[in-house]
C-alpha cells in the first residue's frame, strides 16, 4: 500500500497499543539522526534496580526476562531507559487530521500534535522524544507514546486523558465541555526541585522535563520563536541603536539547535547580519536542509564569490561559513564577511561551525588590533538551562571531547563550563564597554555566569537584576504588558492553501483592528501586519502548517472567530488547532525571564501561570499543560500552555472567546492603574467584559497589567 491508505494501516497499527505478542526487533539506535548527550543520574545500584521496576511496570511479567537486560543496559550506556525497541518504524509527521484513527476530532488534533514534535524535521533528539532545548521531552519513553495513542483512539468526547509527567494514568469520565487531556510535567514538592534530584527523578522513570511546548504537544519547530526573535531584534535596534533599519549592523549570537535555528531566519527578517555560532554540525546541516541557512560550502573560492555577489548585487542571502576549515584562518575569513556585509548593509544570516567564545574573544583581538567594533547587537541561546548535559560545550573542548567527558568526568566538565562562562562573559564585557549593546535571552546565561563566578553583577541590582538586561526587561516585557504574545495555529489539513487562508484572514482583521488601535499599540499592530502579510514568503513553515503571529487579546479572540467561520463556510478545508507558547502574557511565572521586570516582590510567585492553566480549562480549552521548568530551568520556572481545536460549530466559537479573553487578561494584574493601563486596555483588552476587582481597601474596577 502506499499514500493515505499506507498512512492510516500504519497509524492503526501505532494506536493499537503495545506490540507484544510477537515484540518488536529491537533495532537500537538509528544513527542517521542525532541524539541526546549521555546523562549522568548518578545513581546507586537500588536505584537502578527501582529505574529498572518502574520500566517494567508497562509489561506482562513474561516479558520481563527479555526486555530487563536491554532496558539495564540503556540505562548504563545512556543515562536513561528510552526503551527504543518500540520507537516505530512509521515516519513521525503530522498527518492528515482525518488519517488518525479516532472516535473524536478533538483526540486527533493531540496526536497530530504529538507527532509532529516528534517529526525529525523538527525535534532536535527524536528518538529520545526530545523536542529541543536538548531535554525537553514529549514522553519520557516509547511505551509511554504508544499508549497514549491507544487511549487517544479510543476516547469519546466525555473522557479525558490524564497525564502525570509523560506517563499516562488512564481514560477518566468527564463533561464534554471539559479538556480531552490534562497535562503535567515536573510537578515535584519544591524543596525537592534541585537540578540534581531531576536527573535522579528522570532516570528513574517519575518525573519529566516538558520544557514549554515540548510536553504540552504544541511546538511548531523554528517557526514558533522566529516572530519573536525578529521583534525582540527589532526593537533592540530602536532601543539601543534608535533605528528600525538595521541594514548593515551586526547581531552576533549562538545556537541553531530548537528554538534558538530561529536567530538567522530572524535576522534576515529584521533587516541585520546575523551571525550565529554552533559547535554541533548536524543542527547546522539541518538548517541548510531545511532553507534557514542556503548555502553551505567548504570552499574558499565559494566564500569569496558570496562577498563578491553580496557587493555587487545585495542580494539577501543566508550563508554557513565552511563546516570542515576551522582555525585561524577561518575567523579571519569570518571577520572579513562580516565587515563586507557591515559595508553593503545586506542583510545576511551566516552560520560558524565553531564555539561562540573563541568568536567572541576573536571579535575582542580585532578590536583590540584595529579599533573596529564589529558588532552593534549580541546575545545568546545557548541551552544554559541544561548547562552540564549538553547545553552548553565549554571552549577548551572539542564538541566530541565535551561529549565525552561530561559523561566520563561530569565534576570536571562542570568546572570546565564554568571557566567557559567567565572567559565568554569577559569578552563580552570587554566590548560592551566599546559600545556594543547586549542582552540576556532568558536561556538562563546571565544566571549560571553568575554562578560561575564571572563578572555579571549590577551595582545596586534586584535579585533579577544583572549587568545587561533580559530581553523582557528592556525589549519583550513592554509587548507583554500591552497583551501581544506569540499565538499561533495549526491547519490539521495539512495544505498550505489552508495556511494562506488564514494567513489573509489575521492579516485583515488585524488591519481593520488597527483603524481603532491608540497610538500606543499601533506600532505593535502594524509590526505585526507586516509580518502576517510577509510570512508566506518566508517559508517558515517545518513540520506541520503552522504560523505564529504576536497579538493581543481583541486581536487573538477575533482572530479565532474568524478562522472558525471560514472552516464553517468551507473556505479553510479542516479544523485547527489555536494554541501559543507558554512564554506568553500570562503563561509563565519565570523570574529571570517572563517575570523579570515585575518589581513589585511577585517575580518569585507562580500564582498566574497555575491559575492560567486551571482557568483554561474549565474556558473550553480542548488539552491543557502544567509545567516545572521551561527556558531557563528545572526549579526556576513555572508554565502553563493550551491547545483549543476551531472545528466550524457554533461550541467551539463560544470555546474560543471564552478561553482566549480569559488566557490573556489573567496577565493582568489589580495593583493600580498606569498610563500603559489606559492605553491598552480599556479598547484592546477589555471588550465587552468587566473585571470587578479590589484595591487599595476599596472595590474598584480597576487593571494593571502585571509589567507595570
């Protein structure tokens, strides 16, 4: 069989529960795609006996003699037990929505979620089920995938799924109004939530780290943090630089793993040379695949012909520097592109096989040597949140050897990471202090500096408080407390005619919103209608159709509605499933990032991403998402995220306006009324609902979004 008839005998077969009579070849590792860093649990011997049980549990004790030696030894060789004999042969996409074999809609649109964060175009470690940030799993194992697909087949509307960290604990009888799947991930007794208690808790099978989107099912690949990436870059230029055309100026950052192989698309889209470094070649070769970075090339001739081109023509172009030269011959050839690129003003996103800190410190000779400042904009993504597990590889080590020793010798890795981060923020300050302008992007960097002793301190600073600011301290949280966020959808069709449906459909209501718009939000809206009106063009799009599109709650509600009247008219062929990042207006409480600039004493409360979650799902949110964890750490945050599925009925619209006032007014809070409070809300939050609320002693109706 072949097409839609191979895809649906294919996913019957993976939902019809666990393969065990007869069980499948175990085929190991497929070394074709990449894999997660060895992890190192540090546990005693009971403890793997009990990592050991607790894998088990899935089986019938028959089993048990066959697959115990196996999973014993994915946990010794791995760190944990993923269990890969049951990693099927399907190839993970998302499919149709009508190919899944479901007894509701609703239940189809979580797998085709599911499957497509494990889709390899898309997940960093697929056969770990991670996602990206380099832990952030889906499930903590393959049985547990198979099973929730099973029970997602055969769901009705009056059940609902619950999940406790990856593992699922069963169909339970609910309202069909109530969410089809509760979700949460890392939900540990606090004084417990140490860095090195997850690693035990993880290996021993009862505890898992969801990172945002990755656990809720409702990541979109690059795409999802490409928008934001371009606003934050943006409006640095208008903060620090006092321009919105960055033509010719230099941003130079690190990482093309997950979310952070957004940072060239961005740059490219904001008008800049993006340079970004990555020590791992296969996230680099990845983005070549897939269109972020064009030309990939170990030619001196090639790289001579693109500045030509750059000089004489100013094409736009993306470009990877030679994977195989290295050295110093190729920062040389780095530093020349940079300054050709800088004269030309083209926009230009170029990629470094090599480690962010040797650029840097490079960056700083030149300077030294010349007096040039070639950098204007700088930051980082490195997954600092994961820092001794593969988030982050320490410049005095090959990628290979960092591998390796993290593994063999994690105190000494640890301490080599740490000598990394001081020498990486030296040079940083050293150019800073030229008049570079840098920023944290909430990866947790600025904080395990600290840690590391490095110079990252602020005279007279608050406990979130460093040298340089977080990105939602001086750039994001100001769109945050005007209530844009990073909404986004996706067409479970499957046609690209169905996304630039409703490309046209946000970009129209969004026009005819911005007529009424205050002067205030008016940038915001038309930032925001360029980029829907440009997206297509872009292509963006890896895995499923999806877009993402910054908006603030008039504009997400009417948004939605819209979108459901054009699968009721015919116009968009299949349902869609609204959900957004939990990095939000009101998803997260993270006090060194989404909560950075809240200053009055809360930063440390997890209040609203907890009441965000419950208040989702009684709204009508069809899955919602808890997390501990996400951006900057295990034990550092809390989030919470929501899928909603628009089907074309009259339910799923009531659903919807519901759900999405309350998702972004939760955001708000009652404290006193600001000058960004009257501009903002009264037309652009508020709608036609009141908020009955105290302050002060007195019952006023009153709103203070949360930033200010």
């Amino acid at each position: 069989l072949s097409g839609p008839y191979h895809w649906m005998s294919s996913l019957k077969e993976v939902c019809s529960g666990l393969p065990l009579d007869p069980l499948p070849p175990n085929r190991g590792r497929d070394p074709n795609v990449p894999h997660a860093p060895t992890r190192s649990p540090n546990l005693t011997a009971e403890e793997e006996r009990l990592a050991l049980r607790n894998a088990l549990r899935y089986f019938p004790p028959a089993l048990h003699v066959t697959l115990a030696p196996e999973f014993a030894q994915e946990l010794r060789q791995h760190g944990h037990i993923y269990m890969y004999r049951f990693c099927p042969t399907l190839r993970m996409r998302a499919y149709p929505i009508d190919q899944y074999p479901c007894r509701t809609c609703q239940a189809a649109s979580i797998m085709l979620m599911i499957m497509n964060n494990l889709d390899p175009a898309v997940a960093q470690f697929p056969q770990e089920l991670v996602t990206y940030g380099g832990n952030g799993q889906v499930f903590s194992n393959w049985a547990q995938f198979r099973l929730v697909m099973h029970y997602l087949s055969e769901m009705t509307e009056e059940q609902t799924l619950v999940m406790y960290s990856g593992h699922p604990m069963g169909l339970f009888p609910s309202l069909p109004s109530s969410p089809r799947a509760i979700i949460t991930n890392g939900m540990v007794i606090p004084n417990y939530s140490s860095r090195a208690q997850y690693e035990k808790m993880f290996a021993l099978g009862v505890s898992m780290y969801g990172q945002m989107t990755a656990g809720s099912y409702c990541y979109i690949g690059p795409q999802g943090i490409v928008h934001g990436t371009m606003l934050t870059v943006l409006n640095a230029g208008r903060r620090y630089l006092g321009s919105d055309d960055l033509r010719g100026r230099v941003f130079l950052t690190s990482g093309l793993g997950g979310m952070s192989g957004a940072q060239a698309k961005a740059a490219v889209i904001a008008g800049c040379v993006g340079v970004i470094a990555e020590v791992d070649e296969a996230p680099l070769r990845k983005r070549h695949e897939q269109g972020w970075l064009m030309e990939v090339t170990s030619s001196m001739d090639q790289c001579i012909k693109l500045q030509i081109i750059i000089k004489n023509h100013g094409y736009v172009l993306t470009c990877a520097l030679p994977l195989m030269l290295m050295g110093d011959w190729y920062d040389k050839l780095l530093v020349s592109v940079c300054l050709e690129a800088k004269s030309s003003k083209t926009p230009l996103s170029l990629g470094y096989h090599g480690n962010i800190v040797d650029l840097w410190e490079r960056l700083v000779l030149e300077y030294d040597r010349t007096g040039d400042l070639l950098v204007d904009l700088g930051s980082d993504q490195t997954s600092l949140h994961n820092p001794y597990n593969g988030g982050y590889y320490p410049v005095q080590l090959s990628f290979r050897q960092a591998n390796q020793l993290m593994s063999t010798d994690p105190t000494r890795f640890k301490t080599m990471v740490q000598e990394s981060l001081r020498r990486h923020v030296k040079a940083i300050n050293k150019l800073a202090d030229a008049g570079m302008f840098f920023w944290d992007y909430g990866n947790a960097f600025l904080l395990e500096a600290q840690r590391a002793g490095a110079a990252v301190e602020k005279d007279g600073g608050g406990a979130t408080e460093f040298r340089y600011p977080s990105y939602v301290q001086h750039i994001m949280g100001d769109i945050f407390s005007l209530g844009f966020g990073p909404f986004r959808w996706v067409c479970t069709s499957g046609d690209p005619q169905d996304l630039a449906v409703t490309d046209d459909i946000a970009a129209t209501v969004l026009e005819k919103i911005c007529t009424e718009a205050t002067d205030c939000i008016r940038q915001q809206y038309n930032d925001n209608i360029r980029w829907i009106r440009e997206a297509g063009k872009h292509k963006m799009v890896v895995g499923s159709q999806a877009r993402i599109l910054y908006s603030d709650q008039k504009g997400r509600v009417c948004i939605a509605l819209a979108i459901n009247q054009a699968i009721a008219d015919g116009r968009v062929s299949a349902p869609v499933v609204l959900s957004r990042d939990h990095h939000d207006v009101s998803g997260t409480d993270s006090p060194f990032r989404e909560t950075s600039n809240v200053y009055d004493g809360s930063a440390f409360c997890a209040d609203m991403a907890v009441q965000n979650f419950v208040g989702d799902a009684f709204r009508g949110a069809t899955w919602v998402a808890l997390h501990n964890g996400g951006g900057v750490g295990w034990g550092e945050v809390m989030n919470g995220g929501f899928g909603l599925l628009l089907d074309g009925t009259e339910e799923a619209a009531k659903r919807a306006s519901l759900m999405l006032n309350w998702d972004v007014s939760n955001g708000v809070r009652v404290w006193r009324v600001s000058f960004r409070l009257h501009c903002s809300v009264p037309k652009s939050q508020i709608g036609s609902d009141l908020l009955l609320c105290s302050a002060g002693g007195s019952s006023l109706l009153v709103w203070k979004l949360k930033r200010l």
